[in-house]
C-alpha cells in the first residue's frame, strides 16, 4: 500500500474514533454506522448498550446487486438509504444516531443519509 493511503486510512480512523467518544446507540435510538469502500457500501443499525447489530444492509446484496450491479456511486446509495429507512421502520425504529464512519459528509455518505430521512427516518 502507498504510503499516502495509510495515513489517510490512518486520519479517517482518528476522526471516527473521535466520533464515537459522543455518539452510541440504544435500543429506541440505535447507532446507523456507515463503512464505504472503494467498490460498495455497508450500513449497519446497532445498538451499543447490548452489543448486538439490529440490521445490516449493504451493496452486496443479491437483491440489491440486481438493480445496482456498481455499488459505489451515489445512487447505489440513495437506494441503499432508502433500503435500511424501509428496514428500519418495519422494524419499529423511528429514530437514530447517524455515525458517518469518519468519512466527509458528502458524496455517497451525504446521498445515504438523505434518502433515508427522505423515507421517514428521524436522523
């Protein structure tokens, strides 16, 4: 690996560490974490006073990867904000605490979390 890509890997670790020093996650407002790779996107729902995951959602998915066979740009993740508002709402979660993983808001982060406030999720 380039040098260059380890400290930036390194800094975005820094930040998200700083991050979750102020946000968790309950049971009736759990923590939506947000992993983006070079190739797809990740989104979790967890709730970290219990330690488990809620929901998991990603590009991945063979459903998913029917209608978006290229997972990385920005409307694979309107549709994947989409996907876990829909998720997470037939799963009687109203509200979260949005974690962006310690990536910049914007791009595919900023497209994720718009589509699910857009579909009824209380970011």
């Amino acid at each position: 690996m380039k040098l260059e890509t380890v400290q930036r890997e390194h800094s975005r670790t820094r930040r998200h560490l700083r991050i979750r020093k102020k946000v968790s996650g309950t049971q009736e407002r759990p923590r939506l974490v947000v992993h983006r790779s070079h190739l797809h996107l990740y989104a979790q729902l967890v709730d970290d006073l219990a330690n488990r995951t809620l929901l998991t959602c990603s590009t991945l998915q063979p459903e998913f990867r029917r209608k978006f066979p290229k997972g990385g740009n920005v409307e694979a993740a309107k549709h994947l904000g989409e996907l876990v508002a829909q998720r997470a709402l037939s799963a009687g979660i109203k509200k979260v605490v949005f974690d962006r993983g310690g990536y910049h808001y914007h791009g595919r982060v900023k497209a994720l979390a718009d589509a699910a406030r857009v579909k009824g999720l209380e970011l």
